[in-house]
C-alpha cells in the first residue's frame, strides 16, 4: 500500500511475496564484511555499513525506485540476524523460502521457526512501525532523497538519525529502565527519584500525540498476551505510575505511554535482544522510508531551507602581531 498506493490484490501480493522470498538473500560481499566487524562493530553501524555496501553493488539506474525498496526492505532484518548470529561465534542461517517477513527474521536469528503467536506479534509490530509521517529519520531520508542520490544512501541518512535515544533507540532505555525497577512494588519510589532529579522517564511523551499513543493500545494487547505475567504486571504497573507522577508534576500538559514503551516488551517477547531493538525498528520503518523516497522523487524539489542570522554585527578582526599568522 506505501509503494503503490493501494492494497494489493491475491496475485499482486503473491508476487511481492515472491519478490521478498528471493531478495532475502545477502550478496557474499556483504557477508563477508559482517564477518570481520561484527565482533568490533555496533548493530546499527553494522546495519548503515552494510546498506551502503548493497547501494554500491547495485546500479544507480536501476529500472525502478520500487523495485530498490523492495529488495533492501527484504535484506535488512538478514543483515541484522547475520551480523548477531556472527557476533556470537554461530554461522548464519539462510533465509527459509516460504517463510513471511517476520517469520523469516526469527528463523535466522534462532536457528529455528518462531512460535506462532511470535511471528504475529513481531508482523504486527513491523505493520504498526512502517510509516509515521515526517519524524527525524523519514524527514532525513527525503532531504537526502532530494539531492537524487539513490535510496541506499538516502536510507543511509536515515538509519543515521536513530542512533539517539530520542528516536528509534528508546525502546532499549525503556527495557533497561523495567530491568532496574525490577518490581512492581519498586516502581513509584524509582520513578519518583527519577523525576526529582529532571530524569526523562522513557517511553512516555510524543512530539504529536498529546494523548497515548493508538500504536501502544495494540502493543500492550500484543505483550498481554504473549508477556510474562510478572514481566507484563510490572509494565502496566509502570506505566500506571508514571502516567500518575508525570500528571501531577506537569498538570498543564498530558505526558502519555508512547509506541516504545510495549515495543520495548513486545520484542524481548518474541525474542530480539535488546541490543538489536534499534536495528528491529530500522527493518520496520525501511518501508515507510523507501515509501517517502519513492513520494519525494515523484515530484522533486530540492529542500534548501533559508537560515536567519541573528549572532553579533559590527565585528572587527584585532591586528596580528608580526610574524605570526591571522
């Protein structure tokens, strides 16, 4: 629907299945390179590299923009579980023909087919992740995208605006932030430290949304039902909690649960390590960025935003000294 603008029929979706299928494969190039750095390197700079390294074993005039996004929408979650099963010491796993997206990831990250109700979890996942408006990453995306580069470096760009915590990498800060609550009966007393001390409490508040997130209402159906009882107590505890404390310190303004906060939990469910959480949402939102590319390159205009000055006037450079230099 992002690609082409319309659900697609049976025989239509039959054939991007088969484009998926196929394209799940990684050059030996690519492999290669995630042989020798992925004990050195981090996930997501692993993922930007081998991106890059696809964009240049390709054709800069290859016969569609589509045709780009599928294939790399297809590769990303095999760099991911190829560079973690390296990093490991384990040999990687081809991907299974026949297996969906989010089966497939599973598959080569474990060595063995996901549960069922795993598999659903991380498609629905990947569906609620693909696209969201203008935020940092698609923003940077299409600005890269208007110079005419090629949409692995424009995607390059992207993947470069998710090494913050402040999109893309919060789901990480919020397990660990779950991990050292550690209780249910812990959680007002740490959240309550934290925000004494002007702590940002992860997973809560949006640039958009003045209310919850509509994704976090799905996530948290997902993680209810696939979660840990205690793990998913603890969570809701949490997030009741927080929602409280942050109410009462800021009254004037609603601060609510975001997408990472169940992202976070859902994901260590169906089991991605935390570490590669970044890199998950990177494989998810591949879709929405080509999507937006393929948008921007369809009517181009190259953005160049004009900049105010507003320093200091009037400045005069002081004499140099002789033999010395300005």
């Amino acid at each position: 629907m992002l690609w082409y603008g319309h659900l697609p029929n049976r025989q239509e979706l039959s054939t991007l299945e088969t484009r998926f299928s196929r394209e799940h494969v990684l050059p030996n190039q690519v492999i290669g390179f995630l042989k020798g750095e992925s004990k050195v390197a981090d996930p997501l700079s692993a993922l930007q590299t081998s991106v890059s390294i696809l964009g240049g074993l390709g054709s800069r005039n290859e016969p569609s923009l589509i045709d780009s996004s599928i294939g790399l929408t297809a590769r990303m979650p095999t760099i991911v579980a190829t560079y973690h099963r390296l990093r490991k010491g384990q040999e990687p796993v081809t991907p299974r023909p026949g297996l969906g997206h989010a089966a497939n990831y599973l598959y080569m990250l474990n060595a063995k087919p996901g549960r069922p109700e795993h598999v659903h979890a991380l498609d629905s996942y990947f569906t609620l992740l693909a696209d969201h408006s203008l935020n940092a990453s698609t923003f940077v995306a299409r600005i890269a995208a208007s110079t005419l580069t090629d949409v692995h470096s424009a995607v390059v760009a992207a993947i470069s605006a998710l090494k913050g915590p402040l999109h893309g990498g919060a789901p990480i800060y919020v397990w660990e932030m779950l991990q050292s609550i550690g209780k249910s009966e812990n959680a007002e007393s740490w959240l309550r430290d934290r925000l004494q001390k002007h702590d940002r409490i992860m997973g809560f508040g949006h640039r958009v949304y003045r209310t919850e997130d509509p994704r976090s209402r799905i996530l948290k159906e997902l993680a209810r039902q696939i979660v840990d009882p205690s793990l998913f107590e603890l969570a809701t505890t949490v997030e009741d909690t927080a929602r409280k404390l942050l109410r009462e310190q800021h009254p004037e303004r609603p601060i609510d649960v975001n997408v990472e906060f169940y992202s976070s939990v859902v994901l260590h469910a169906v089991g991605i390590p935390p570490e590669l959480f970044t890199c998950t949402f990177a494989c998810a939102r591949t879709v929405g960025w080509t999507a937006h590319i393929v948008e921007q390159l369809q009517d181009n205009r190259l953005f160049r935003p004009d900049a105010e000055y507003v320093g200091p006037e009037g400045l005069t450079l002081e004499a140099t000294p002789p033999g010395t230099s300005a």
